[in-house]
C-alpha cells in the first residue's frame, strides 16, 4: 500500500475561497496545515484537528514562530474589484511584501513555494476573437491606473519576485488562475464581487441579474474542485517546476450566456439590468495550459455547466428561493 508521508505546509490565506478548499484537501489526506489569513475578505474557520490558524498580515509574520515547513502555499489576497480599488495597498502588501516574506520563508526551510498569481496579469490581451488561448509568453496589456490595476499589477510584480526567487535558486512556481468558482466563495460579499457569486445572489433575491457592459466579454471559469487537485500535484511533484504556468478552463464563455446559464440552471427566466464595465475590463481570457499538462499531467474535468448544477444545487440547499 501506497503510504502518504505527513507534512506540514503553510497556506496564506487559508481561510479564504480557494485556501478553504485546499486546506480542507490538506487535511483530509493527513497533512498538517498552519494558515496565515488577516480574515480582511474571510472568516475565521472552526477549529479543526491538524489546523491551527494565525490570525496576521503575512509580511508581518514572525517567521523565527514557525516550525519546520514542507511547502508554502501563498493564496492571500483580496480579489473582490470594489476592495482592491478603495484599498489598493490591501492587494499590493501581501503580493509584494508578502510574497517576499514567504520566498524568505521557503529558503529558511528549503521548501517548494507555490504562489497563485492571476489570469489578470494578461490584462486585457487584445481582440474579442474567442477561439484564441494565451500560453505563458503572450502579449499583456493594461490599461495603467485603471479600476482593475492594482490586482493585475500587485500579480505582476509577485511573478517578477517568484523569478528572482527561482534565480537563486528557491523552489518556487507562479500559477496564473482563471476565474475559479465554486461553493462558498466570497462570503464577505462586499459590493461589486466577482461575477458568479453577484448572479447568484441576484438570482435567489429575485433581482435583475448585473450584467456590466453589453455582456459579449468573455472568460473561462474553473471549478474549485479542478484546481484544488492541480495546486496538490504541484506540491508532490518530484521534478523542478517550470517558472509560470497557467491553470484554468478552456471553455469559453460570454458573460451574458453566464447570466442566462445560471438562470436556466435556477430554472427561472432572466431579467438582465446592463451597468457600466470597470476600466481595464478585458474583453476575452482563455488559457493554454499545455504547459501544465505536460508537466503534471492536469487537465480541468468540470464542464461549467456541470460545475453551475453543483455549487447552485448545494447553494439552493442553504437558500432556498422564496
Ligand atoms: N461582471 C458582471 N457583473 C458583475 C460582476 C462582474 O457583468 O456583477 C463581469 C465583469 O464586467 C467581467 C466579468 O464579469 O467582464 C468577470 O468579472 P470578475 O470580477 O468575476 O472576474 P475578472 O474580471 O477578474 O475576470
């Protein structure tokens, strides 16, 4: 029998969306996990047998008050629009000044360092033509000081800081997310969140469904699940690991097809109230992840309709319509 090796690892922003899920994983496979979370866009989770929680912004955690580490997942950051652009220092600190803090971590205990950055970093890549992917090297172009600058550029300079990290030879990874979802994401819900979490909640209060712009923008959702067993791989796999690579679905589609999905899958008919898109908005994103298949061999197995059946099916549980 195949026995599984305890280890502890440190996921930053454990308590949020994604860190929730992978420390749920974590656990479950018999690790043992310290989160670092500031709970700015989380809450504080149970207590749970081989968790213990600091409550910290990570460039100010005492890394002297860790014990030995076996690998780092660095996830902390907010990503809701209307708090990276009334905060943006909220988002800049724990991609710049975090992720320095946790290269120096991963070289004190000479451990892997996955760090998630962001289909963001692409900004907004050029024309609608929605039979393109973005591999790794292509073109990025922003809109400077935008509404969705921050983000994208704290997500830049923390790849920049992963590659000089990688220079010196710390085992480190940048993995460029595109547009994860699923249960219990943005529970904060403050304002203008992400997308599938503003449609459903709009759609169980019987409101109008935001759609910014006319809605023919694009991108590729990824179904929590998928990414939570790419981000473990990651972790166990035995060879180097390539400086960036992209992880996300490569199923596209506009963000006004999103809408009347979802309703469908509500099973209630779609009223859609157009509002104005945030500057820098990209009108397309879909990724090649080639790279990350001939690496670990990881391809996404969640269609997003079935992905939308699951969280809404386990979401109308909690809430049902009234
Ligand atoms: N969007 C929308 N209504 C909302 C939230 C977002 O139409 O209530 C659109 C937004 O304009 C963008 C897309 O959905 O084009 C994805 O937005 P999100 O913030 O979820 O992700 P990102 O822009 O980072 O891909």
């Amino acid at each position: 029998m195949h026995e599984i090796v305890q280890k502890t690892y440190l996921v930053t922003g454990g308590d949020g969306f994604i860190g929730q899920h992978l420390v749920a994983k974590l656990v479950a496979t018999g690790h043992d996990i310290i989160v670092v979370d500031n709970h700015i866009t989380s809450m504080p989770s149970e207590d749970t047998p081989g968790v213990k929680v600091l409550q910290a912004n990570i460039e100010q955690l005492n890394l002297s008050q860790l014990p030995k580490i076996d690998g780092i997942f660095h996830l902390a950051s907010i990503a809701a629009p209307r708090l990276f652009r009334e905060h943006p220092m909220s988002v800049i600190r724990p991609n710049i000044h975090g992720t320095e803090r946790m290269v120096q971590l991963a070289e004190l205990n000479s451990c892997r360092l996955i760090y998630t950055s962001s289909s963001e970093t692409y900004g907004n890549a050029g024309d609608s033509i929605s039979s393109k992917k973005m591999a790794e090297d292509h073109t990025s172009a922003h809109l400077l000081l935008s509404d969705k600058s921050p983000y994208s550029s704290a997500k830049v300079m923390g790849e920049e800081i992963i590659r000089s990290a990688k220079e010196r030879g710390v085992d480190s990874t940048a993995i460029r997310l595109f547009n994860v979802y699923g249960e219990n994401m943005d529970p904060t819900l403050q304002g203008r969140g992400r997308v599938i979490p503003n449609f459903l909640n709009a759609l169980q209060q019987g409101l109008a469904i935001p759609v910014e712009g006319d809605g023919s923008q694009s991108r590729t959702f990824t179904w929590i699940g998928d990414v939570i067993e790419g981000l473990v791989q990651l972790m166990q796999h035995h060879r180097e690991l390539p400086l960036v690579m992209n992880m996300g679905s490569e199923e596209t589609i506009t963000i006004l097809d999103l809408a009347k999905m979802m309703a469908t899958v509500i099973d209630i008919d779609p009223i859609i109230e157009f509002a104005d898109r945030l500057s820098g908005d990209p009108d397309w994103r879909c990724p090649d992840c080639s790279l990350l298949r001939q690496t670990i061999g990881w391809s996404p197995q969640t269609s997003i309709e079935e992905g939308l059946r699951i969280l809404i099916s386990e979401n109308l549980i909690r809430h049902p319509l009234i």
